[in-house]
C-alpha cells in the first residue's frame, strides 16, 4: 500500500526533529518519535532506504549503550560523543530523507506557493532544481576536456595546484552558467513566467485526515515529555 | 519617468531571479563538495570545516553574482534558498535562520556601496560565509546532551564537562578564525578571477 | 489570401544591440498574413535570430536594443507591448533543446505556460493529455527530462509552445542538434500546426527539411531583406546560386549518393593511426552497447562518422581518445595495442560544446598551456587564422574562432589523432567550408581525422571516408 502524504505533513516532521534536538529529550522519547518517522517510508517507493536508516540507527544506540558503560578516557568520550552526535541529528536527517525523496518537484512548489513564499524565492528554487545535475554534466565535460589537454591528469593531481585546478574547473562551469541563465530566462518568459497574476499548479496538494491524525500521532510523545518535565 | 525608469532598474526582475538560481546551484554545489572535504580532514567534525571549506571555493560564485546582478535581495535569496534546501534535507533548522540573518546582512554592507566597492563586496562576502555555520550548532546541543546522560548514569561529568569546555571553545574559536581567514583567501580568489577571466571576456563591465 | 489577418507587419525597422556599433536590422519591411510557413534564411549574424526576437517579444524588452521603424506581431508593437502578452497568442521553440526546458519534469514543462496563465488545474490536465495525444508524445509524459534524447526534448518543447494554442509558431534554428529521425517528427509536427492554419516563421540554416512546408522564404544579407522568393522560385534555386549566398543545399540527394559511395571506396591508404579489433562499448550501466569489429582512421585521412542519435558514436569517439573504458576488445595505436593512457596522449577531441575546453585568459595561453614549449605557436596561430586574436579571451571569440583556438591547442600539445564532435551543427554553408578547410589543413599535417556528423554537405564534401553505425 502506498501512502502520500502532504509535504507540509513533512515539513512538520522537520520541525519536530529539529525541536528533539532543542529540547534535549531524553532516548526514550527520541527512540519512539523515530520509529514514527519511519513508518512513512514502509508506505512510500523508498522502502529501502528505510530500511538502511533503520539498521544503521540501531547499531547507533547499540554501540551508544555499549561505550557509555566502558570507561571513560578522553578518547573514548571523544569517539562516543561523536557517536551520539551522529545518532541525534539521525531524526533530522531521516525526515529530511523522506521529505527530500518522495516529494515531487511540483508538489514542492504548490506548498511553496501555499505557504505564501515570494515568487522571488520559489523562481530561484526551481531553476536550482533544474540547474544541479546540469553542474555534475558539466563537470563530466571539463575533467574529459583536461585530461585530453594534459592538466591535472592522475590521483591527487587536482589537490596538488588546487589553486589552479579550481580555475581551470569553476571558469569553464560559470561560463556555461551563464548561457544557461540567458537560455532558461527565454525559455521561461516566452512561456509566460512573468505574468502578474495568481500562478495555477497542475500538482494539487491537500491535507488530508490522515495528515492531520499522523501529525497529532507525532507531537503525542512530545507532549507527554515536555509535560513530564 | 526617468526616475521610475531607476528604480525599476533596481528591482530584481525574472532574468535576475533564474540568475540567482543558477549560481546558487553552483554554489550548494561548492557546499556539498565542501562537505566532503572537511569531512576528510575531520571526520565527525566536519560541519566545523564546512564554512571554511566552503568559504575558500566560492568567492568566484559569489563575485559573479554580485557583478551580475548587482541589486538589493539577490544575495539574501541565495543565502535564503541555500538554507531551504539545507533544512528540508534534514539540516538543522537554525542553517536556515542562520543563512537568511547573515545573507541579509551581506547583502545590506554590499548595498552600501552599490555593490561596487571591492573592499566592501569582500567584506561582504566574509559575513556571507558566516551564514553556514547553522550545520555546526548542533554540535553545542550535542554537548549538553550528552553529559545530562552521563550525570543521568552517575557518572563523574565534571571532569567530561571540563575537557569538553576546552574543545569545544577551542573548535569554536578555529570555525570562526578559519572562516574569516579563508573567507578572504576565497573571495580575493574569486575577485582575482573576475579580473581575469569574466571582465576580460566581457561577461561583467 | 488577401482576406487574411496580418501576422507580421514589419515597416522600415532598424535595430541596434547596445554592444554592437552597427545595426543588426536595417530597414525591415515585409508583411505575413495568417496560415502562411515562412523561412528566414542567411549567414549567421545576418539578423535573422533578432526579428525573431521581434516576434516573440523577447526584444527590446530582455534583448535590450535600439529600435527604429515600426515591428508588429497580431496588432501588438514591439517595445510598447510587454512580454507577458505575447505568451497565449505567440509560441517559441529555441535551437538549444538542453536549455529551453524550464521544468525537470516533462509534464510538468507541458502544464507550465498554463500555470503561468493561472488556467484551472482540470482544463490544465486536459489540455496537457491533448497535446500530448495530438503530438504522440504520450510516452514521454512525466519523465525527467534528464533521460531524453535531444530529439525527445525537442519535441517536448514544441508541445510545450503548443499549450496555449498560439497563432503564431517561431522556431529559431530548431534542427541545429538533431538527427535526421528527429528532423522528420519536427517536419511532421509543423506541418499539422500548419494544416491548423497556424502562421508558422522559422530560422533555419538546413533547408531540405523544409522544402515542401514553406510558402515564401526570406533571405537576409548583413541584417537587410535582401531577397523574397515563393515556394516555386525557392525550389529552383542552383545549388551554386546557394552557395554563392552562403546557403545550405535544398536538395541533397548528390550529397547522399557521394556518401554511399564514400562508404564502400577506400581511399589511399597511408599509415593506420587508430584501428580496432572487437570493440564492445558503452557504459556498464546502461544496458545499450554496441560491438565494433573493425575500424580504423589512418594518417592524413579524414574519416566521417554517421550514423542515429544514441547508436553509440559519441561513446565510439570517447572510447578511442580514452576516455571511456571499452567494455571489451582492443585499440591498437600504430599497430600497437594501446590502453586507455595512451590514447589520450594521441589524442584530442573538439567538443560540440566547445566552451568546456578553454580555461585561459587569452588565446596564446590557451594554445601554450600543455604544449611542448612555445616556438611555433604564431604560424599555428597564423594558419588557423588566429594571430590578431592572439591577446584576446577565448570566451570572447565567436563559436567557429573558439573551435579553432581548441584545435590550436591540440597541434600544439603534438596530437596525432583529433576527433571533432557535430563540428558543424547550426552553421551556414559559408562557415561549414571554413570548418572543411581545417580539417584538410590537419588532413596536410598528416593528422588522423575523426568527423561525427549528421551533416551530409560536410561529410559528402570534405570527408575521405565515412563510416556509418547502426542499431
């Protein structure tokens, strides 16, 4: 079964994991808000990378647990701080996972326009979106075009005149950049992007009861710790 | 009229807005790769580097567009959308707040000057980079979190709490120090750059 | 036809780019009524690209210029009317099918002009299956435009200009990166806009194609109207009167005829440079390969490479300067087996973007960076016709000059074999013959010389062999 859900839905999960991290929560309450932020992707294309979050998560704690109770050199603080680190910003990123992954670019931008963003802002969101696998094309070019010109050929070549090496790769990229601007900026004005006026979108998003119940869902454990406090 | 006709000029209009788009693709590009590579240098601490790193690579981005579309809102709409993307892929909510506050800031000292005065544009762009460390506050949070469980255990924190005073001073004293210097390598890099390459070619006047 | 609408009223207009001294438009006057196909043809920089600018609105407005005289495109003038009003009544299509697709998605790109316009989401979703239904391009409904071919864009971008039901088509050079296959869709799709009674005006440098959609076609000589012929007189034009105009060929049966026959006869054969035993390429993920049993390029021989988009002769190309690993098989060097290394010490390649290979801030440098030292690069320089632009930024040259400093730079870096990608996509007849002299002038250096081409005037005319790969 197949569940989507509205990407306002998902930028509440952002905001809730990002307030795990603000209101120091204790591992119960984390733990258990977590494995809310994994069921969604049980019901979405990317069930696989649930599953990966998920096991590396687990060995997470596991390993956390163990290192906690094993002494406490420098170092080994050290090693399980980082440790720690990582599985905290773990809500973060796994929200940002599903967020990022299963939402559409048009349904990105309805919610966007829904939030009441500046077109000023969204216009330069798109073209990013449009623009990003065009750099690494580009950057595909340029290394061929060195090293069929001899430059920086060989592993470690681009950090040994990293100076240089950043010319000859960013001047050729910005250079291209520009066209580009110039060619999508004809594109988009003859197709009518400057006009004033509201801005349909053929993606619809709604909210849904199931929205609401799994954002209600999400907040309970929250709650329930913020008031145990 | 003539007046209008002025400030017309100076509002962003759609071509200024796909512009922006398309350097800061250049540049989330540069952040990514920055991530990368101070992750190489430290591993676990890279968001530590990441300013830096980044701040190092991208002066010529950032120069560009501030030749190109030299108008209030086009520094603050990079800086805004790169922290949009950052937090809705599961970066810390305050790389947004943090991005928006110090392009804003930028972009005002490059108002000052109407985006002309090298000096300023460079100081401008010192600010800018500041506007990345939103990814290594967590770092702090973390801090605390982690000695409540130790004491929670009935562990000896104190004596934790006193080694991790020192690095976490020290880490903060080296992110800003090593921003503010590679800030300024990267954005004479890039200035050099736009002598060099783009003024000559006759891409910027 | 003398009941129809204007389209186009264009009356004594002049125009001037900011960074130009000259005019690039000099008192143009011409009319086009409703339903009729019209070519502009002419050198590049003959001024064709700005009156489309005219029409689509697109200057003075972002090209920005000086504008004299009157332009007007269904009762609106350019310059007093802004863009936003030609969108529902005015659809363009680019040359650049990588570029003009604003959306990654390709439904989405379709819906596009129809969100600007604030249409309702379900009339939205109905004319998008339309379209796409009239266009046959059901297929390539919601994919990321990121896995289509140049053909496939293309044609999702004349559907995209079709949305709003424009009146009025502009397409500005719309075949310079495609095949012959996409070509005939493109043939295909004017003709039903025309058969709709759509006016149709296009800027073309290939004219065969067209042959049997135009009705009267425009000629522009250094930014006047210098000629206007119907279909009729358009058709008898000479192959020499062509040329003589810097125009590419109407007809173009002689040129397949040569090709065929350059397919079968050898030419003399000198030195082997490159050649190939059981050569499978292609790139491990994509399942598509293609198994090259023999082929070789010998010194002094200009070696044309034909043959669909996606059958594999950019890989073939890349595979031989060793870019790409070859999946299996081997590339002998003079006889020799070479590795992938070697290769790129042979070899060089000219981009059909060439902009990705110049990284200096002056020609001179270009051409010395990865040399051997710096002797002889002025009669390099002279040859290529390059000496006055010797302090000049690459990236300030025009398209053909830049193609050249990159080849400067190979025979200066001692590159034995050069392979030049689509070396002549949208250029005239004029600048394709300046393109065919170097390549005899590296042909003379005793160089290898590899063509990738769909064009057949460059490869019946200056190719010694040509080579055609197939699915």
């Amino acid at each position: 079964m197949k569940i989507h859900l509205d990407p306002r839905t998902k930028l509440y999960f952002l905001l809730l994991a990002n307030l795990l991290l603000f209101f120091h929560v204790d591992t119960k309450t984390e733990v258990m808000l977590t494995i809310l932020f994994f069921i969604p992707f049980f019901f979405s294309e990317r069930r696989k990378t649930g599953i990966g979050f998920g096991v590396v998560y687990v060995i997470l704690l596991a390993v956390e647990y163990g290192m906690v109770f094993l002494g406490q050199s420098v170092l080994q603080n050290f090693v399980s701080m980082v440790l720690v680190g990582i599985r905290m910003i773990f809500p973060c990123l796994i929200t940002g996972a599903y967020a990022f992954s299963t939402t559409g670019i048009g349904e990105f931008v309805c919610a966007l326009r829904r939030m009441g963003i500046t077109e000023k802002v969204i216009v330069p969101c798109m073209v990013v979106i449009r623009f990003f696998p065009t750099v690494k094309e580009d950057y595909r070019q340029i290394k061929n075009a060195m090293a069929l010109r001899g430059i920086a050929v060989g592993n470690f070549a681009l950090l040994r005149h990293p100076a240089q090496s950043l010319e000859y790769i960013l001047i050729p990229l910005l250079m291209n950049a520009n066209n580009v601007a110039q060619d999508l900026s004809v594109a988009a004005l003859t197709k009518g992007i400057g006009i004033k006026g509201k801005h349909t979108s053929m993606v619809q998003i709604r909210m849904k009861a199931l929205d609401l119940g799994y954002m209600i869902l999400c907040s309970l454990p929250f709650v329930l710790f913020l008031g145990g406090k | 009229m003539n007046k209008q006709l002025i400030t017309e000029d100076k509002k962003l209009k759609i071509p200024d807005l796909i512009s922006i788009g398309v350097y800061t693709a250049v540049y989330f590009v540069m952040v990514t790769i920055a991530t990368f590579g101070s992750n190489l240098l430290l591993p676990g601490f890279s968001y530590v580097f990441l300013p830096a790193v980044s701040a190092l690579i991208s002066g010529c981005i950032y120069m560009l567009m501030a030749a190109k579309v030299p108008k209030f809102g086009a520094i603050t709409i990079m800086g805004t959308v790169v922290g949009l993307f950052l937090f809705s892929s599961g970066h810390f909510v305050l790389s947004l707040i943090a991005g928006v506050l110090c392009s804003l800031l930028a972009d005002l000292i490059g108002k000052a000057t109407a985006y002309k005065n090298k000096l300023w544009i460079l100081a401008s762009y010192l600010v800018f980079s500041f506007g990345l460390m939103g990814p290594v506050l967590p770092l702090w949070f973390m801090k605390d979190t982690y000695i409540a469980k130790l004491e929670a255990r009935g562990k000896d924190a104190a004596y934790i709490e006193g080694v991790f005073a020192n690095i976490n001073q020290g880490t903060f004293v080296i992110a800003v120090v090593s921003i503010l210097i590679c800030a300024v390598l990267g954005g004479v890099f890039g200035q050099k750059m736009m002598r060099k390459h783009f003024e000559k070619a006759g891409i910027v006047s | 036809m003398e009941n129809r609408m204007t389209m186009l009223e264009s009356r004594e207009c002049s125009f001037a780019y900011p960074t130009m001294e000259e005019n690039v438009l000099e008192d143009i006057s011409f009319s086009v009524k409703a339903g009729e196909c019209v070519l502009f043809c002419g050198c590049s920089g003959c001024g064709k690209s700005t009156l489309l600018r005219l029409m689509n609105g697109l200057s003075p407005g972002f090209f920005k210029g000086k504008m004299s005289g009157s332009f007007e495109t269904i009762g609106m003038k350019a310059g007093e009317v802004p863009i936003e009003e030609y969108v529902p009544l005015v659809g363009s299509v680019f040359q650049n099918p990588k570029t003009q697709n604003f959306n990654v998605n390709t439904t989405s790109e379709l819906a596009f002009p129809c969100e600007n316009t604030g249409m309702d989401t379900e009339r939205m979703r109905k004319r998008v299956k339309e379209c796409a239904k009239e266009l046959k391009i059901e297929g390539l409904l919601n994919r990321s435009i990121f896995c289509l071919s140049g053909g496939e864009k293309q044609r999702v971008a004349c559907a995209s200009a079709c949305m709003l039901e424009p009146e009025l088509l502009v397409l500005d050079e719309p075949t310079s990166n495609l095949d012959e296959k996409a070509i005939e869709d493109l043939r295909q799709f004017i003709a039903r806009k025309k058969a709709q009674g759509v006016t149709v005006v296009i800027a073309e440098h290939r004219l065969e194609w067209l042959k049997q959609l135009v009705d009267r076609c425009f000629y522009f000589e250094q930014g006047k109207l210098s000629k206007v012929w119907s279909r009729e007189e358009f058709h008898q034009l000479t192959i020499g009167q062509l040329y003589e105009m810097g125009l590419r060929a109407i007809d173009l049966k002689g040129h397949k005829e040569k090709i065929e026959r350059k397919q079968i006869e050898a030419g003399e054969q000198t030195e082997i440079a490159v050649s190939v035993s059981e050569l499978k390429i292609g790139y491990k993920k994509q399942k598509e390969v293609c198994t090259i049993s023999s082929f070789d390029v010998c010194h002094g021989e200009i070696v044309g490479l034909m043959g669909q988009n996606g059958v594999g002769k950019s890989t073939l190309a890349k595979t031989l300067c060793g870019l790409v690993k070859p999946l299996s098989g081997k590339i002998y060097w003079r006889g020799k087996k070479a590795s992938g290394k070697e290769m790129i010490k042979h070899s060089f390649m000219v981009m059909q973007d060439v902009n990705y290979q110049l990284f200096c801030e002056s020609v001179k440098e270009e051409v010395i960076l990865g040399s051997r030292g710096e002797q002889d690069y002025k009669v390099i320089l002279e040859k290529l016709d390059l000496l006055e632009l010797e302090e000049r930024h690459p990236m300030s040259l025009s398209g053909g000059q830049k193609q050249r400093v990159a080849v400067a730079s190979a025979i200066m870096s001692g590159k034995e074999f050069i392979v030049f990608d689509e070396p002549t996509s949208g250029l005239d007849h004029l600048h394709m013959e300046q393109v065919g002299e170097m390549l005899e002038l590296l042909k003379e250096q005793g160089k290898a010389v590899l063509v990738i081409t769909h064009d057949e005037e460059l490869a019946a005319d200056w190719c010694d062999r040509v080579v055609k790969l197939y699915l």
